[in-house]
C-alpha cells in the first residue's frame, strides 16, 4: 500500500514538472524572453509606483518603457523601497500591488499632493533612470534588494500611461525543456513502478527432477562417507548340481519348425556303414 501511494506521488509531481517546465518554454520562447504590453495603466496621480512583492525575483534582466502621448514629459526609475517611499512620503500615488504575468495587476490608491517635492533625475540612489520625451525606456538586472519601479508625469498626469515589460533569463528555454524532460522521465518511472505493484507475483519456479540414466549410481548427499564398493560374485553356474540345463534354440523366421539335425558323427557313420546283409539261419539244412 506504501509502495503505491508513494507511486501515485512520483507520477504527480511528474505531471507538475512537465507542466512548468512545458509552459516555461512556451512563453519564454528561444530568445530566452519573456514579453508583455503595452497596457494601460492610467491614473489621475502623478506618480506611478510597484510594491516590493511585484520584483521580487533577483538575477532576471527586466526591460520596462513607460510611454505618454502628445511627447509628454515623463520620468522612468528604479531605486531602493525605502528611498522610493521617503521621495513621495507627501505624494498622491498609484500602487501596482500585484502583477501576474502575462499581465494582471491590482492597483491601490494612496491619497497625497499633486505634485513631486523635487525632480527625480536629481536624486543620486537610483539603480537605474531615464527620462524622455512621449516615452522612457531601462534595461536592468533585478538586483538582490528589495525595490519598487517608479513611473513619475513631469507635466501633468498619467490618465494615458502606457506600460511594456520583458523579462529576460539566460537559458530558460533550454531549462525549461530540460525540466519537462526529466518530469516525464521521473513519470515513466513512477508509472512502471504503479504496475508492477498491481501485478499478480510470479510462483516460484522448482526444477524438474533429473533422470538418472540406467544402471548410475544415485547422487550422494554434500558431505556423506563414499558408499565402499560392493565385491563382485561370479555367475552361477547352472550345471553345478550335476542337471542339465536345455538352451532353447532360436526359431527361424516364418515360423516353421525347424528339421531335427543328427549329431554329425552320426550323420558320418552312416554313410560310411553299408548296410547290413541278411543272414540266413537255416544254415547247414538240405534241401
């Protein structure tokens, strides 16, 4: 029952591991990227900012362009939590609380001026910045620190914004077929396993006795005394009590009976022995 549960447990964690590693490869795709936008994130504040949960993985390259229509003014940057919290502690703000990708986010409201207390590009903590005209593009690896994104409207408001975003994870392609790969490995493993435990076991196969041929000694048990040899008596033989012992001779084919052959001395005498001549016994008596 152990054996089977545990079974049951490989070939889930299989299925999930091809699943991951499968849609890892779909959506980051051979060129190892990850893109998504532009989407629309407008809001009536001048200040557009993440929460530390939303970039929360280290080591990724991130690219993110912030655009506005008309060649508006406006201001990309990504610097420290707690320096991004202290530059709008008196500002009004949009949080992005949450970002799944492909793309759905939440969005919270903090109330505040309308206005920045000092141009950004002017604070020297950002970890990364840039500024333009209709539209502001960074490139930058998520370094191991907790940080939030920073989208700020020098002139007006950000009702129009619009935002685009790529993640970019060396290999990813490669360690995503690679992981399906070895999910699905693990699966035949877990499913071969799953069968052998339903399958009725085998009986136990005993060898046939062997034949001992004709006229062979029986086998002798590991370890037992050579059996001595027996002494050998001779024959017996038939006329020692002085009776005659009668060989049947053979019949030949056909069943007839075979003639009664003479003994050969006979045979000889008899032809060498005329015949006997008659002796008359008047003899001496006239006529």
């Amino acid at each position: 029952m152990r054996r089977r549960i545990l079974s049951v447990l490989v070939l889930v964690l299989a299925l999930v591991g091809v699943v991951v590693g499968v849609a890892m490869a779909v959506l980051l795709g051979p060129d190892n990227r990850l893109t998504t936008g532009p989407h629309d994130v407008g809001t009536d504040h001048v200040a557009l900012v993440t929460s530390p949960e939303v970039l929360r993985w280290a080591g990724p390259t991130v690219t993110v362009t912030a655009e506005l229509p008309d060649n508006q003014p406006v201001f990309l940057g990504l610097g420290n939590t707690v320096d991004v919290a202290d530059f709008l502690s008196r500002t009004g703000f949009e949080r992005v609380d949450t970002l799944d990708l492909p793309w759905r986010v939440s969005t919270t409201t903090v109330s505040g001026k309308r206005y920045v207390p000092a141009a950004p590009m002017a604070a020297d903590w950002w970890i990364a910045q840039n500024a333009g005209q209709g539209g502001a593009q960074i490139t930058v690896p998520l370094p191991d620190e907790t940080t939030s994104l920073v989208v700020v409207a020098l002139a007006g408001d950000l009702q129009d914004l619009q935002v685009s975003g790529s993640y970019f994870l060396a290999g990813g392609f490669g360690a995503g077929l690679g992981l399906a790969a070895l999910a699905l490995g693990v699966g035949m493993f877990g499913w071969l396993a799953l069968r052998t435990v339903g399958a009725p076991a085998a009986a136990p196969r005993t060898a046939a006795p062997r034949r001992r041929p004709a006229g062979s000694a029986p086998a002798r048990p590991a370890g037992s005394a050579p059996a001595r040899p027996r002494a050998l008596r001779p024959p017996a033989d038939p006329t020692a009590d002085g009776s005659r012992v009668r060989v049947p001779r053979p019949r030949p084919a056909g069943g007839e009976t075979p003639a009664r052959s003479r003994p050969s001395g006979a045979s000889e005498a008899s032809q060498r022995t005329p015949p006997p001549r008659h002796v008359d016994d008047r003899r001496g008596e006239g006529p």
